[in-house]
C-alpha cells in the first residue's frame, strides 16, 4: 500500500494545519481558497469551503471566495507598458499573452487532471487489491482459526480416548488380578483336598489294621468320603471349566475393546457392560467356591465325627490283630485310591 494518503485525507489534514496557523476567519478562508485551486486543482465553491472550515456564517465564504476570483483575475491580467506602443496596442498584446498564458495553464491543467486521473485509477485499483487480500487475509483467517478449533477437539477427543483406553486397562489387570486370585485360591484348595485325602488313607490304614469288625465300616465310610471327594473335584473341574471360560471371555472382551478403542471407542459402553458382567461372574464364582469350601468344612467335620468315635473303640483291639491282618488292610487302603 502506498504511503500517500487520499486527496480527502492529505485535504483535511491541510485545513487541520491552516486552522492551527490561521485563526482568524476570513484569512483561513482565504488560505483554504488558495490551497483547493493551486494545491488540489479544485474549484473552490462557498459551499465546500463551508463544509470544510465550519465557521462563520455562510455569507463569509462567499465574500471570501468573491475576492479571491477578483484578485486572481487581476493577478491574471497582463499589462504590457511600453512608451512607442499605442495603449489599444498594449491592451491587445496583452490579452494576447493572457490568452497564451491561459491556454497554457488550461493544457497544464488537462494535464495534471490527466495524471491525477491515472494516479487516482492507481490509487483505486491498488485499494481493491488491498481489499481483496484482506478479505483473503480474513478468509484465511476465519479457516485457520475452524482447523485450529477442529485440531483442538481432535485434541480433547484423544484425551478423553487415552482416559477411557486406561480405564478399560485398569478394568482389565483387575480382572486378570482376580483370575489369578481365584486360581491360587483353586490351586491351594487342591493341596487341602490333596492332603485331606492323604490323612484320610492314613487314619483308614490305621482303622483297618485295628479290626476286622470295623473294616466294613470304615471301607462304606470310605466310599461316602471317596464320593464326596469325587463330587468335590468335579466341582472344582467345572469350577475350572467356568474359569476359563471366564478367561475366554475376558479375551474375547479385551479384542474387542482393542477393536472398539481403534474405531475411537464408539462402543465403549457395551465394554462397560460386558466389564460388569465378568464382575458379577466373579461375585458368583466368590459364592460358589464360598459354598464350596463351606461344603469341604462340613465333609471334614462329618469325617471326623465319624472317625473319632471308632477310634476309641478300637484300641483294645490293636493288640489282638494278627501280623496278615495289616497287610491285608494296606491292600484294601491302596485300592480305593484309584478312583481319586
């Protein structure tokens, strides 16, 4: 953009310094005259000096102006004095420079109109061109700033993403942390039912040896145990079956919530759900094993009841076993084990 300003501006900015130095009225009428015609190349009329200068009252531009175009036409005129020239001959050679000087100001005039014409058709289209760029400017303004809106709820979308990615995580080690539990749990079970059955064979082995009276008693009551024993480990096989078909599930839900997470979660509800889900199987899991244990406490105690009684009553007769009676009882106290 150039840095001359407008003709209305550069004009204003005049009359604002021709204020300053001016003060009286008449005068800054004068040097307001003096500045449209010589400076500007206007013509000056009362009613622009008016609007320009705003003071006095109307009838002062009009005087001012009136004096103005009489003494530029006296200034004008050309007085050609010479003593061998007749005065009708002076007054003709200098019309005759007047008009000279006249045609020559008018054509320096068409001119300067000319230029200040080209200047201004400059001045108008390098003003388009600034305001084309700056309602390019603005446009792109107005898209970088939705991008900039767009990236920053690209941003906050991540981020709700990254939280709901580490929730499910957490939910997921939790679970896994629970299987674990529940499997050391399982596996600690096993080696109570494990040594419950060794003890049993043992306290068998000795009842056995004691007398032959008490060999079909504790054989049925053998059966019973070996029955509940086997009850119990199909319960704690289908107890493992449901873990892992647990486990299954639990990876089945963590694929899909791989999946769901890539297509940005649009699903994450239902992982929520199948989450609670897995937790209520696990509070059922808690609940059966729970009645499983309960159930374990009571065979022990039923197996000791049973056991302790017969044990008193038997040992008058330990003494009165014969040497093949033992022996027998050991190969009797081998053969239920396979069941087991």
């Amino acid at each position: 953009m150039s840095d001359v300003l407008p003709d209305e501006a550069r004009l204003a900015a005049e009359i604002d310094r021709l204020k300053t130095e001016f003060p009286k009225t008449r005068e800054l009428y004068r040097e307001v005259c003096t500045l449209l015609f010589f400076r500007f190349g206007l013509t000056p009329t009362a009613n622009r000096l008016y609007q320009l200068v705003k003071r006095g009252s109307m009838s002062t531009p009009t005087a001012v102006l009136g004096e103005f175009w009489t003494e530029l036409r006296e200034k004008s005129r050309v007085r050609i004095e010479h003593p061998d020239l007749p005065a009708d001959l002076q007054a003709a050679a200098g019309d005759l420079v007047a008009t000279l000087w006249t045609r020559s100001t008018a054509s320096a005039q068409g001119a300067l109109d000319t230029l200040r014409a080209e200047v201004e058709a400059e001045r108008v289209a390098a003003q388009n061109t600034v305001t084309s760029m700056q309602g390019e400017l603005g446009r792109t303004e107005t898209a970088l700033e939705q991008r900039t809106g767009a990236l920053l709820a690209a941003q906050v979308r991540i981020q709700e993403l990254e939280q709901g990615q580490a929730a499910g995580e957490a939910t997921r080690r939790a679970l896994e942390a629970e299987i674990a539990r529940l499997q050391d749990e399982n596996a600690a079970r096993d080696r109570s039912l494990a040594q419950a059955r060794a003890d049993f064979s043992d306290e068998l082995g000795k009842l056995r040896a004691s007398a032959a009276l008490a060999e079909e008693r504790l054989r049925a009551a053998e059966k019973r145990a070996l029955l509940e024993i086997e009850r119990e480990r199909v319960a704690s096989a289908r107890l493992q079956k449901e873990l892992d078909t647990m486990t299954r599930r639990t990876e089945q839900g963590e694929a899909r919530h791989r999946s769901e997470l890539q297509a940005l979660q649009a699903q994450l509800a239902d992982a929520r759900h199948q989450a609670g889900v897995l937790e209520g199987s696990l509070v059922a899991v808690r609940d059966a094993s729970a009645g499983y244990a309960r159930e374990l406490g009571l065979l022990r105690q039923q197996m000791t009841g049973a056991v302790a009684p017969r044990t008193a009553g038997r040992k008058g007769a330990l003494v009165k076993v014969s040497a093949g009676k033992p022996a027998r009882a050991a190969r009797k106290a081998a053969s239920p084990k396979k069941p087991g």
